[in-house]
C-alpha cells in the first residue's frame, strides 16, 4: 500500500494487541523519521520512549487517565528541545540566544513536523498511533515524571501499538474547506452551510448534538468541549509552563495576561488546608484542599476508616499539608492539625491511604487547579468525566461538592450540604 493509500484510509487507533513493538522496528522509525525538515537543520526536537508500565501509569493523570497510555506498549513523548543546541553552542565556544518565544516557536515546529512524519510511517507498517492534545494542557505534570530540563517543553504524545480495532473514520471537511487560490477568500454565511453541511449532517454527530442539550454542532465545541473559560485558564499555565523552562521571562509572561494570581514555580513546602467530609455510597470519606492565598490548590481523598484509611476527630475542620521528604529521596504528603489540648498531631503519607485509581484522578484535579482553571471549569471537568467504575463515579461527584464551596456561586446552603458526613 502506498502512503497515499494509507492517509487516504488512516484512523486513530485506542486499542492495542498485547504484543511488543519490537524495538529495532522502532528504532527504525525513529531514525528515519529525523529525515523530516527541520529549521537550520538543528533538529530542534528530542523523543522520551515510555515502555515500563509503571512510567506509563504516572505519565496517565497527564493525559486525564486516557487509558491508551497505560494500554499501548509504546509512548512517545515529542518535545521541543532547545537545550541540547544550547549546551552544543556553550561547549563550542558560542553564545547561544535560544532563551525566547521565537525559539520555542521554531523548536515546536520542528516537534510537530517529527512527530507527523513519524505517524505516517508507523502507519504504513501497519502500526496504529494515536495523538494526544492533552500534552500541552497538562506539560507541568509531563516535565515533573520525564525530568524535562530548561529549554524542552513537551509538545505532543503519540500511543505506538499494533491495532487491535477497526474503528470508523472520523469526517474530514472537503478540500474546497481549506485550500485558497491565490489569496486568503473569507468565508460567507452561505459557504458555511455548503462546508459544513456534510459532517453536521452525519448521524453520529447528530446524537452527539442531542447527548450535550445543545441546537448545533458547533455549540458543543464552544460550550462544553472547549470552552472559552477553560482555554484561557490552560493558555496562563502554558505560559507559566513556558517561563519556567526559560522560553519566557516572568515579565514576558505577565505581559502576556497572566493575571493577578500569583505565579508559584514550586509547591510550597506546607499549605493551609481546609478538612472536607462527603459521603461515596455508604462510605465516608474526607477531603484535604491545600490552599494557597486562599484559594484551592491541591486536593486529597481518602476513606475515613480507624483500620486502613483515615481517622480525624469529627471537629477537625482546617489543618495544613506538609510536604515531607522519605529517607530514600522521594516525598510524601502530611497531614498536621491541632487537637483541642493544643497539641499538634500529624497524619503521614496521605497518598498511601489511597486507593490508587482515586489518587491518579485527584492528581489530575489538582494539576489542572495548580493551572488556574476557574473552579466552576474544574467542577465542570470533573463532573463530565465518564467512568465505568460507580463508585468512581460518585467519588468525583463528592470532589466536585467539595470544590463547590470556594466558587462565587455558591450559597450557604450549598456549603453545609457538602460539609455534612452524610450529604
């Protein structure tokens, strides 16, 4: 099959057979896939291999626990990568400028163009891949588990596995959509209907209309899939992602709307922390919300159970999360709040009380929250994620309570049902 045949017939692959891609054959692909144009032939771009299943399972909260990334035997991770030019031009006697927004722009480019061209080969050799855009809303969390250095930013993620589906193309609109002669021809209303009237038509879409309340298409894409409110929250954590990997000064960034909130590189070793209690089923259980100035910036669960979870005395109402080193250099987070005879009594390791499916879900609530995501954006996330698991189910229901309570709209009636054991 030629490559024309193969884009012309391509889809995104989600399941995979349970078999290795032989790592000659990627190799292979790799390799010939850096035949891909590149700015300056710098190559601008570096690719992490994911294959050990515990790496994956902590690149998932990134990926919002898409479960490809924990399926596929292969992930790739494509960044844009200005250090290794960077130390190339310092070991060779030259000053290297590469600190800027026109830089990075140059460095992703070439990370999409490797990452496209890769595609179109693994394809052909009967591979299935699947794109990832969650990697630029979550890179924090992508740079923290891959060790990502200043000047590398992740761009796009690919799962790599032999398919195991056969699923239905996706639309596509005609050419006519997108190719202009000549010069740029603006779109009239008239054109619209004629572009669009094919994919707004299909049945899948229909119902797709009709299982989001909406009247059209396009109401689904601005209200509920990408909506305003969550693409500028996630455009100042890019841009904060962006100056911490030194493509932006912090002024740079301000200039660029990042707001009145302030910009925290690190967590802080011990935040405040209100006590939250919600009932899942018939079990219940406790949140712990960090808060930073105030507002929500990280967010733990656990059952409250005397043997195996966590037990607080039912007036603890406000403690603080500490962030504590292990002896073998990896950290854990505490809870410490003061008992009615003053004294301070702590709660370690709150992420091992933790079922661990819960705990990959509430460090993706607190990523997106560290973003600055408005809260009713991130009830909103939390609320439309759909589980298989009940209980999963009506755990984020109790987070999305819990969070409810720091949002301008919420009443007072609000705020005691979800500070009630058995709301």
């Amino acid at each position: 099959m030629t490559l024309l045949e193969t884009m012309t017939t391509r889809r995104s692959i989600r399941k995979y057979a349970a078999r290795d891609v032989e790592p000659e054959l990627l190799n292979k692909l790799l390799e010939a896939a850096a035949r891909t144009q590149t700015m300056g032939n710098l190559q601008l771009y570096s690719v992490v291999v994911t294959r050990d299943a515990s790496e994956k399972q902590r690149l998932a909260p990134a990926h919002f626990n898409q479960p490809m990334v924990t399926a596929a035997p292969v992930v790739l991770t494509i960044c844009a990568d200005f250090n290794r030019t960077t130390v190339w031009c310092n070991e060779r006697k030259a000053t290297p400028g590469y600190d800027n927004m026109l830089s990075f722009i140059n460095a992703a480019s070439d990370a999409l163009l490797f990452t496209q061209t890769f595609s179109c080969l693994a394809e052909q050799e009967g591979l299935g891949v699947c794109y990832l855009g969650t990697t630029v809303y979550m890179p924090r969390l992508i740079i923290e588990t891959l060790g990502l250095p200043r000047l590398v930013m992740p761009i796009a993620t690919l799962t790599v596995g032999w398919p195991d589906e056969q699923p239905e193309q996706t639309d596509r609109l005609p050419v006519e959509a997108f190719v202009h002669e000549g010069r740029y021809r603006n779109y009239r209303a008239e054109d619209i209907n004629t572009l669009y009237k094919e994919k707004e038509e299909r049945p899948e879409n229909r119902q797709f209309v009709a299982l989001n309340g909406k009247e059209t298409l396009a109401q689904v894409f601005t209200d509920c899939r990408y909506t305003k409110s969550d693409n500028e929250a996630l455009s100042k954590g890019f841009i904060d992602v962006l100056c911490e990997q030194g493509f932006l000064t912090a002024e740079q960034a301000n200039q660029a709307n990042y707001g009145n909130r302030k910009l925290v590189t690190e967590r802080p070793e011990v935040l405040e922390c209100d006590v939250v209690r919600f009932q899942n089923k018939k079990e219940k259980w406790v949140a712990f919300v960090g808060l930073l100035d105030g507002e929500p910036y990280e967010i733990f669960t656990g059952l409250q159970d005397e043997e195996e979870g966590i037990l607080l005395p039912k007036s603890v109402q406000k403690g603080k999360i500490i962030k504590a080193s292990n002896p073998d250099g990896t950290h854990r987070y505490d809870f410490q709040f003061e008992n009615k005879r003053g004294y301070k009594m702590t709660v370690e390791g709150l992420s091992g009380k933790f079922n661990k499916e819960y705990w990959n879900y509430a460090k993706l609530i607190s990523g997106v929250i560290r973003y600055h995501m408005p809260l009713e954006s991130v009830i909103h996330l939390v609320t439309s994620l759909s589980l298989d698991d009940e209980s999963i189910n009506t755990w984020k229901n109790g987070v999305a309570r819990a969070l409810k309570k720091y949002t301008k709209s919420n009443n007072e009636t609000e705020e005691t049902a979800v500070d009630d054991e058995d709301a």
